[in-house]
C-alpha cells in the first residue's frame, strides 16, 4: 500500500520534517502554495552560545506569489549562512564529517530559486541519512480547484492508497473526501523524541536537523522516529 505526503519546501529543516519523509513511499513538495512571510519557507533555527539563532534566506517582501515562484534577492546569504554554521558548529563532534557535504551547497552553488535551493539540501539530507524516499514536485501533477480536492486527486494520481499529514492540517482537512476516494488518512505524531548531546545550554527540539547531524553524526538517526 503506498503511502505518500504532501507538504511545503523548507529551509532546512527539522528532524520531523524529515521522519514524515522517511515514513512515506513518495513525498511531494507542494510549493504550488501561496508564500507565507516569516514561515518556515525561507528560514530556519540554529543554536549558538547566546540562544537560539534564525538563519534566513532573503526573498524580498512581496508576499503575493506562489513559493515556486519565489526568487532569492542577495546570494550574501550562502556565505553568511555557512559562517554562522561555522561558528556555532565548528566544535560539533561531527561537524568536519558533515561539513564537506553542506559548504558545497553553501559555497559552489548559485541560488536563485527558492524552492529548488530547498529541495537540493532536503535531498542532500535524506542521502545523508538512507532515507530513500521518492521526493516530487506537486506542478508534476494535474491540480484541480479546492484544497483538500487538491491533496485527493495528487494521491489518486501518484496511486497512493494512504495519505500522512502532520497534525496542524487538522484543522482544514476533509477526511470524509479522502475516505470517499478509498484514501487512508493517517495524523503524523511529532512528539516523543529524546534528546541527544547538544552544545549551547539548554535542549532545544525545534532547531535545524543541522544541528542533529553536526552533534551525532551517522548515529542521527537514533533520535529520530525510524
């Protein structure tokens, strides 16, 4: 039975962001949406020896678009970016371990668009941490009107049979039109994670998956769900 989610790009993100991938056959990046400011679309959280720490990419103020369609105004941001890893980071166990991957993407690439600098760092987590999971794009299917008419028809077109949404979509979310379709919906359950060695005083859950990869390394996936 195949399982698939749908959700938005983000700038690096958490550890959930990457068990709901790795709890699915197929997980599509549905920035087909409306671009929503001071989100999780072009932001992030780090630690750093005076607290939490926001690493954001610049994408301009105009909010009336699609994420798609978001461009990334001042490419300062990829060197700024990886110094501020740097710095926090670079006495992290297995920083020097991860960081080869990570300054290429920081370092080599040009960025332009938001959603597909996004999706290359998801990608180049998820080889980091064996999840194979197969990642889409939701312009790859055929969207008709109406949100969760959306949702049904990308499962009924990627032939999935159960559908896994985090817990905020509750709130809007039709299961009866899944349930008439012959689609499963199941709710991803975000909490019980323990904690891992971690610099920078108190444990903190809702930061960067960096910060998980940099501090246990190939042991990373250990503190995740699977």
């Amino acid at each position: 039975m195949k399982k698939i989610a749908i959700s938005q790009s983000n700038y690096i993100p958490w550890k959930g962001y990457f068990d709901l991938i790795a709890a699915v056959d197929e997980f599509v990046l549905y920035d087909d949406m409306q671009f929503t400011k001071n989100d999780w679309r072009n932001r992030n959280k780090i630690k750093a020896p005076d607290g939490l720490k926001w690493l954001t990419v610049p994408v301009g103020q105009d909010i009336n678009r699609r994420i798609r369609d978001v461009t990334i105004a001042d490419p300062r941001w990829q060197n700024k970016h990886w110094k501020a890893l740097t710095a926090n980071y670079g006495n992290a166990r297995y920083f020097n371990i991860i960081s080869p991957r990570l300054s290429r993407l920081y370092l080599e690439y040009n960025h332009i668009n938001l959603s597909d600098a996004n999706r290359l760092f998801i990608e180049e987590i998820c080889e980091y941490l064996s999840i194979g999971t197969i990642i889409s794009s939701s312009w790859d299917y055929q969207l008709p009107i109406g949100k969760t008419e959306r949702l049904v028809s990308i499962c009924q077109q990627a032939g999935a049979a159960e559908y896994i949404s985090g817990p905020a979509a509750r709130s809007y979310l039709d299961e009866d039109l899944f349930a008439r379709n012959g689609i499963k919906v199941t709710w991803f359950d975000y909490s019980g994670y323990i904690e891992y060695p971690q610099l920078w005083g108190a444990f903190e859950h809702g930061v960067s998956i960096l910060d998980l990869l940099f501090n246990c390394g190939q042991d990373s996936r250990k503190f995740m769900k699977g």
